[in-house]
C-alpha cells in the first residue's frame, strides 16, 4: 500500500469515526444496513451536539466536524470503514499536497493502482475497503446488560503473526486489531473506545479488558 493513501484513508476513517460517535451521543440511531439508514426518520439537515451541523443523504451522512468536513455511506450491513477517491479528495481538500498527491488526478491514479494490486477491494457498489480488512468479521457480540466480545483464539494468533511480521504498515497497535477484525461493524462503538488510537501497551490493556480469546 502506498504510505501517502494509507495515511490519507486512516484519517479518514478516523474522522468516520468520530462522526459516528458524535451522531449517537445526539441520539440518532445508527443502522443495521444502508437501507436501514435511508428509511432512519430524522431530519436531512440538523445539528448535532456542539454544533456541529450534519446532512443526511441517501446512504450516508456529511457532517461538518471542527477539524474538516467529512462525508460518508454506511456499507451494506452498516459498516463505517468504505470509501472511494471522491470521497478521500473532498475529506483532504486544499490539504491534499500535504498527503502527497500534487492533484486530485494523482489522487485517483494511486488509488487506481492500488485497486489493481488487491490493496483495496471493491464492495460492489460505490465503497472500497481495505484488502486487511475484508475478512468476514469473527467477533461475537454476546447479549447482556454489559456487552462482551469474543475472538477465536486462531484468528487472534494469526493477527499477533501478522504484527509481528510488521504486515500493518504505519499503523498503531490498537488500529491494526481494529481494522483487521472489522470492528467497525460493530453498533456500539462506546466499549471500544480508545482502541484505535492505543499503541503497544495501552492497546493490549484495551483488548484484554474488552475481548475474551477463546
């Protein structure tokens, strides 16, 4: 993967992410698919807690973060981690050099080459994901008043391999167990929260506390 567009889709996956957050703790319901969100009854245009004013469209959401703007679709079965290069440009902006693309048609040129080296992996219809992250999720969401998550013990193994062998370039600890167990798809994000950002131990103290490995 390109260092410039995995750091580009990692911000804004964060962004995604934080959106995501503050739109629950506003009260709006998140969705179990996209046409779940379409048919989800609030207003096209609001705000949100602090301010923060957002856009309902379609399959997705735009809101207007105090960092930058971000606009997303929820992925068939809700999922928050798809995009697409329109998507990643209008995230980036005028700080698209920054991320290393001159231009908008660097952007789309990397990304396309990126599609044919299987780094990244069409959904079908519109969303891409990253090839890491497209295995079918192996997280178990028991029933309870206090949630808990499980792993198999194999695929857990496996990610530690992976890790070790440094397959999850430029990526934290606490982000490369997210992304590679799907986590996104996950409605209640609150028990992860400060997984993704968590490096080394701060991470294991997350996953030990959150995750049972069986």
């Amino acid at each position: 993967m390109n260092n410039h567009l995995a750091r580009l889709i990692s911000d804004y996956q964060a962004s995604v992410r934080t959106a995501v957050e503050l739109m629950q703790r506003s009260g709006i319901p998140m969705p179990s698919t996209c046409t779940d969100w379409v048919g989800t009854d609030i207003p096209n245009r609001g705000v949100l807690e602090g301010g923060i004013q957002y856009y309902k469209h379609g399959y997705g959401c735009a809101v207007s973060l105090s960092t930058g703007a971000v606009d997303f679709d929820f992925g068939d079965q809700g999922e928050i981690a798809g995009f697409d290069v329109w998507r990643l440009a209008g995230f980036a902006d005028s700080r698209l050099p920054g991320y290393g693309f001159a231009t908008e048609d660097a952007l789309k040129v990397c990304f396309k080459e990126e599609v044919a080296a299987g780094s990244l992996v069409y959904s079908g219809y519109i969303l891409y994901y990253l090839a890491d992250a497209a295995h079918s999720p192996s997280v178990d969401v028991c029933k309870g008043s206090t949630p808990q998550l499980e792993i198999e013990s194999a695929r857990y193994d496996e990610f530690l391999d992976l890790w070790a062998q440094g397959a999850f370039d430029q990526q934290r600890l606490g982000q490369a167990f997210y992304n590679y167990f799907r986590l996104h798809q996950l409605t209640d994000q609150a028990v992860l929260q400060g997984l993704y950002e968590a490096d080394a131990e701060k991470a294991g103290a997350v996953i030990s506390r959150v995750f049972r490995i069986r």
